[in-house]
C-alpha cells in the first residue's frame, strides 16, 4: 500500500513544476539549432543523424544511473531529487553558452554530448518527483503542468532567434563557420532561464522524507532477491548470452552490406548491454548482489508488463520526433527556401522559420497540455493518445503537400497535440503501475525507450537520406508521420490498469 500523501495545492505544483521552463530552454533551443550550428560548422546533411548520436547515447547510461541513486539519496536540506536538479542546471547552463561558440564541428559535437548530460541530471527525477509528491489522483495534473511548462518554455526558447534577429536587429547571419549572434544571444538568454528556474524548484519545494515503512519495502525487496538469486542469475545469463548472439550476428550482416557505418552502433549497443547482464551475473554467483549494477539488470529485465507495452509505442513516437528534430531545418531550408549554402540568407531566413514553427507546436502543446486528461476522462487515455498522435502524423505528411511554408503552421498544430500527449499520457499510465521506491529507476529506464529510437534514428536516417531519398530530406518528414500513426494504432494495446480512474470526477 502506498504512503499517503496529502493533496497540494495549485501553487505547490505550480512550483515543483517550474523547473521544467528552463530545462526545455535547454531542449528547444538544442533541437531547433543544433543542425544549423553543426551545418555552420562544416556538416553536410546526411551526416546530421551520426552527429546527434552524442545526445542519446548520453541520455541512455545518464538517466537511470541519477535515477537509481536518486532514489537512493537523501539530504535533510536537499531531500532526495533536488540535488540533481541543481547539480545539471548548473552544467547545463554552462554548456549552453559554451555551444554556440564551439571553433570546431568536433568541439561542437563534444558539446551536444556534454550539454544532453547535464540536462539529463536535472530532468529525469522531475518526472520521478510527480510519483514522489502527488497522490495518485492529483498525478495526471502534476504531468500535465510539467507539459505547460514543457510547452511554454520551447515556445519562448525556440522564438529567441527570431526576436533578436527581427525586433532587436541583432544579425542572423556571419561569417562561413561562424554561429550569427542572435544564436548566440538565445543560447545565453536560455542558460539563464534554466539557472533561474531550475533553483526556484530547488528552493521552493520542501521533499518528503523517508518514511520506515518505504525503508522497510525496499530491504524486503532485496531480501526477496537473495531469495530469488538462482532464478535471477539464470535469467541474466540467458537475456546476456541472447544479446551478445544477436549484436554478433547483426554486426556480420552489417559488415557484409554496403550500408553507413554508424549502424555498427546497433550491435555494439546489444553486445554491451548483454556484457552488462553477464557482468550482473557475475556478482550474483560471488556473493554480490547488494550492488547497484545487479539491481539495475534485475529490475530492469522484471519491469511492468505496462511498461513493456508502452515502450513500443515510445519507440514510434519518438522515431518520429527525432525524424523532426534533425531534419526540419534542411527539408524546409531546401524543399521551401531553395537553399544551397548555409551563410546565406535564404538558408538562415528558412532556419530562422523553422524555429518559428517550433514555437508554434510548443505553444500548441501547452495550451492542449490541460485538454488531454479532459478528453482521457471522456474517452480513455489510449483513444486520447491515439487521436494526438495520428493529429502529430498527419501534420508531418502535411510538410510534402504543402508549397508554401507559411502553411506548414496548420501542419505544426497538429504536431504540437501530438507532443502534448506524449509529454504527460505514457508517463500517466505508467506511474500508476511503478513501486515507489523504484520510481526514480524507472522512470529513467523509460528513457531508454526515447533514447533507442534516436540512436536508430542517428544510425539509419542518414543511410536513408544518402541511399533511399536521394539526399531529399523532406521524406524523412513523411517517414516520421507514418512512425507517429503506427505509435498511435500501437497504444490501443497498452494495459492501462489505472484507466478507470479517469472516469470519476477529479476533484
């Protein structure tokens, strides 16, 4: 039985909530500028993808680590999530002033890694802060205020370049290989805002201190494992072994194709984690299952069947976001702007564009951040997500359709409802069914099923661009579309035990 926790008030949410402004500084102002930095710098287009890669691979070791000791950490001053809060705020902010002044396409690569790290620290245990903080039934808000704050914040981060450029008369051309100023001023301008608002949470929200009875849950937990040492051990052999096989044998076919090398990422990644299970059972067998690794290994290959469910929509989801992400600013500089240099005015105004639809679709997400449980609550929360992400698909086939990019607002609405739902519906679902002392974890976990998808992304897109496009980067848009209708036919299926829940009046 869950410990009870009193109901907050608006403000109290409002306030364990606002970090989330200044970390999505961080994410908008990375996802709408990365390809025109990388692309100022030297990169050509179907290098894009390989060049992201940095991003999720950090994301995929950084997440659950914070959220496994993070559920493991308590300060009386700091609580247990709020020192990682300020801990990658500060390395967040510091990396974003730092990237647009990167003199290098390695350096600026290097950056991405760093800068998707720290960002990381501090935005995996917000997600675990809402299982910490709210009662079951006050949750679904708790999502849905990180969403408006997701939302508002990509809006005015995505928007910088555009305000300095054509309100403040700042340039948003340079040099070739040199990032404009208005990129540059955005990136300071968002450094701040995530300081700032990041510490505000820090500041303003008191944690929950361990109770005895969650003490009590996690060493029966553990006691039960020792129990189950046999078992455990079995299985990690097996799922080891497996993964090993299966990265061998894909790495030989790869080797075998004339395919892009950074498909080779896809069978590294299996033989490491399955070197990761082997290791897992190396400690089990010695006596040595108290340590963290054996309890992220176990854990993870025990995680809910919900959970499970919901990683494969995930994977679309964000295959299709990615899609986006990497690859808006050279469709629309080229298939809209007719854009062939990248200092060149066309390129930078079709640039400057791009991030002015993305603070369409952000806007878009936060104001359909409080319809979305409205709609679960006459609906279901699967019909809900799969109305927004077939909504998010037909927006991004929209883009090939289109000719006049002004347009392509009608196209960002619909992707913007979509982003919406994926920001708060899966995380709603998927609370309901997570030990609380095992939230943290799991929650990061979750990420490795937005991570994955960008790997795949970073790994494929590229080949596709090169060798099934033809170097149009506006199919990529139209690949992504699809990906996003699969996700929503995909979450029909999910077991959303806490679904009826939604049905009764929230209070």
């Amino acid at each position: 039985m869950e410990t009870h926790k009193p109901r907050l008030s608006f403000w109290q949410i409002w306030n364990m909530s606002f970090g989330f402004l200044g970390i999505q500084f961080g994410f908008a102002l990375q996802n709408a500028n990365t390809s025109r930095i990388f692309q100022t710098l030297g990169a050509q287009p179907d290098d894009l993808a390989a060049y992201w890669l940095a991003a999720p691979i950090t994301g995929l070791i950084v997440q659950p680590i914070v959220g496994f000791y993070s559920d493991r950490t308590w300060h009386p001053s700091w609580g247990r999530r709020r020192p990682y809060f300020a801990v990658g705020a500060l390395l967040a902010s510091l990396a974003l002033c730092f990237m647009p002044n990167s003199p290098a396409l390695w350096v600026a690569v290097g950056m991405l890694w760093i800068m998707d790290a720290s960002i990381n620290i501090s935005m995996e245990p917000f997600r675990a802060f809402v299982g910490d903080m709210l009662p079951p039934a006050q949750r679904t808000t708790g999502f849905a205020m990180q969403s408006f704050f997701i939302g508002t914040g990509a809006v005015i981060a995505s928007l910088l370049p555009f305000v300095f450029t054509n309100w403040l008369n700042i340039p948003n051309t340079a040099a070739e290989g040199v990032v404009p100023q208005s990129v540059k001023y955005a990136f300071y301008t968002g450094g701040f805002a995530l300081l700032v608002t990041v510490m505000w949470t820090v500041f303003s929200t008191k944690e929950y201190p361990p109770t005895p009875e969650q003490h009590e849950r996690l060493r029966n937990r553990e006691k039960r494992k020792l129990l189950r040492e046999t078992e455990e051990y079995q299985k990690l052999i097996r799922s080891g072994a497996l993964l090993i096989a299966a990265g061998l044998v894909t790495g030989f076919i790869i080797s075998k194709s004339v395919v892009e090398k950074e498909l080779f990422l896809l069978p590294a990644g299996m033989i490491a984690f399955g070197f990761v299970f082997l290791l897992a059972s190396y400690y089990i067998k010695n006596k040595q299952s108290y340590l963290g690794i054996v309890h992220m290994a176990v854990d993870f290959l025990n995680m809910p069947k919900t959970m499970v469910q919901l990683a494969i929509v995930q994977f679309f989801s964000w295959f299709a976001l990615f899609s986006m992400w990497i690859y808006t600013t050279p469709a629309v500089t080229r298939y809209f702007y007719h854009a062939t240099d990248t200092f060149g005015q066309a390129f930078n105004d079709g640039a400057d564009w791009v991030n002015f639809l993305f603070a369409v679709y952000n806007g878009v997400a936060a104001l359909a951040a409080f319809a979305i449980p409205v709609l679960a609550r006459y609906t279901s929360r699967r019909i809900t997500h799969l109305i927004a992400l077939c909504l998010g698909g037909a927006g991004l086939l929209s883009f090939y359709f289109f000719t006049d990019p002004q347009w392509l607002i009608l196209s960002m609405v619909g992707v913007g409802i979509a982003w919406a739902s994926i920001l708060s519906v899966p995380y709603a679902m998927l609370s309901g069914s997570l030990p609380s002392e095992k939230m943290g974890y799991y929650m990061g976990v979750f990420n490795f099923f937005i991570v994955i998808p960008q790997i795949i992304a970073g790994t494929v897109l590229g080949f596709m661009v090169n060798r099934i496009f033809e170097g149009e980067t506006i199919f990529v848009l139209i690949a992504g579309g699809i990906s996003m209708m699969v996700a929503g036919i995909l979450s029909l299926r999910v077991d959303d035990q806490d679904e009826i829940k939604l049905k009764r009046p929230s209070a």
